[in-house]
C-alpha cells in the first residue's frame, strides 16, 4: 500500500518544502476463475465482469473444445479487458479441481480471487434455478454498484478475507451444515494446518461455491498440492467427496490465517 513520505527540505531554499513523488496507489490485482461448463451462462456473466476496475486475469476452465472456442468467442465479443486463460479440463472437481489444479499457481500471482461458476441446478431439485444462481452471482459482481461495494468492503477491513452472498431463501436450513463431509474435513483441514475448526452444528460457507477472497486468506488450498487425481470421478454426488469438503472450509480456513468473513445480502 502507497504511503505519503513525509515532506523535506531543499537546503537552499529552507522556503520551499518538497514533496517527494509518489507513484499512484494501484489497485489489488484480480483473478477471475470461472468454471464454464455451460457457454451460454458464461455469456451472461460477460457483462458483469466488465464492471471490475480495469485489467484483471480470467482463468476459464471448459468441458469440451466447442465450449472452450463459444468461451472465447463471448471474451472477445464482450471486449473484457483480461488477461483470459481458458482450457479444456478434467470433469473432475466440479468447480474446485480445475480451480485447484490447473490455475492454483496464477491465483497466487494476485490479491484477490473472484470464483463463479455456470452449474444451472439448485442442491437437490434437478432442475434449472436460474433465480439461485442469479441472487448468489448478483451479490458478488455486478452493474448496480455491487462490483465496487464488495472491492470497497476489501479495502476499507483489511480483516476480511472472504465475501459471499447470504445463503439462498430456497436453500434448505440443512445446507449450511457439514453434512456427510466431516471425515472429508478432517483430512483435508489436517492437509491445510487448519486445528482449530467447528464440525458441528450450523456454519457459515458460501453456499453455492461461488465468492470473493483474499488470496492470502485461503493460500493453503494453493499450496496443499491438491490435484484431480484427490478428487473423485464425476458420478453425480449430491455430498461426501472433497469438493462439498471445500466448499465448506474457506470461513474456517481464513479464520486460521487471521482473516474474518463477510456476508453480502443485496
């Protein structure tokens, strides 16, 4: 962070103070991961993403090439002022084995980390929920002021290491509980050199893995040298697997390195 030096004297001219010449505070630099798997959606996204202050990093993981080309294609018509990485990858991991695994070292290149993802179903409903996604990506990112309220909030409490929307009002009361995933915690809190954590009763996560963070917030997961091969074949799992571990582990995980977290509800 950019400091004023404090002023000095020309010995010549005791009259006149000089100031010395301080570059301009930059702002955090911004990675963007998002996991892709429908080209449509990630369309949709483009217009919110052109409301983050100037150059920022996109690391797009994609199921198949005719995704990966419609993802550049929308990059491009959108005119994003990013620096775009977007790759085919393993079904591994919904969204956390790509993020992980094929970006973990770029991610640590930047302050913040901004993870989206394209999934179009509510936990448990098989359906489309627009309406889920929607109300979680609107409280990250967006065209009315939210974008710069949730930078704001990172530079004004230096404390707060992760961002994400309130759980979801048709998000069941059981969501926000470890579930089956408290053997998956164990392990992976023991991976990251996380002691101190809550595997009971009600906890606060981004439902929905979607979020803003500090990197240095959540850098274990960085360096854990987790992989695709930690992650189970994609099979439909509703719970029980690494990835819904994660999921729950960022609020825990930054309270560890001394962060806290915040709650956005629009």
């Amino acid at each position: 962070e950019w400091r004023r030096a404090p002023g000095g004297y020309d010995a010549n001219r005791p009259t006149r103070a000089i100031l010395p010449t301080v570059p301009a505070k930059a702002g955090p630099k911004i990675a963007v991961a998002v996991h892709a798997f429908y080209p449509d959606v990630f369309d949709e996204l483009c217009p919110l993403l052109k409301t983050l202050p100037g150059r920022f990093t996109l690391l797009v993981s994609t199921p198949s090439e005719a995704v990966k080309a419609a993802v550049e294609t929308s990059i491009a018509q959108h005119g994003l002022d990013a620096d775009a990485d977007v790759r085919v990858t393993q079904n591994r991991g919904r969204n956390f084995g790509p993020m992980l695994s094929e970006f973990g070292g770029a991610i640590l290149a930047h302050d913040l980390l901004l993870h989206l993802h394209t999934k179009k179903s509510l936990h448990g409903h098989g359906k489309e929920q627009t309406a889920w996604r929607d109300d979680i990506v609107n409280g990250l990112i967006g065209t009315d002021g939210i974008t710069d309220a949730v930078l704001n909030l990172f530079a004004d409490r230096r404390t707060v290491g992760v961002v994400f929307t309130r759980t979801f009002r048709e998000m069941t009361y059981w969501a926000n509980h470890w579930l089956q995933n408290t053997g998956q915690a164990v392990g992976l809190f023991a991976r990251l050199g996380v002691a101190d954590y809550n595997l009971r009763g009600y906890i606060d996560y981004p439902v929905g893995g979607m979020f803003w963070a500090r990197v240095e917030a959540i850098r274990p997961l960085f360096e854990a040298g987790i992989t695709y091969d930690d992650f189970p074949p994609e099979a439909g799992q509703l719970d029980g697997t690494i990835a819904h571990a994660i999921e729950r582990s960022f609020v825990d995980l930054a309270r560890s390195r001394g962060f806290t977290f915040a709650e956005v509800d629009r």
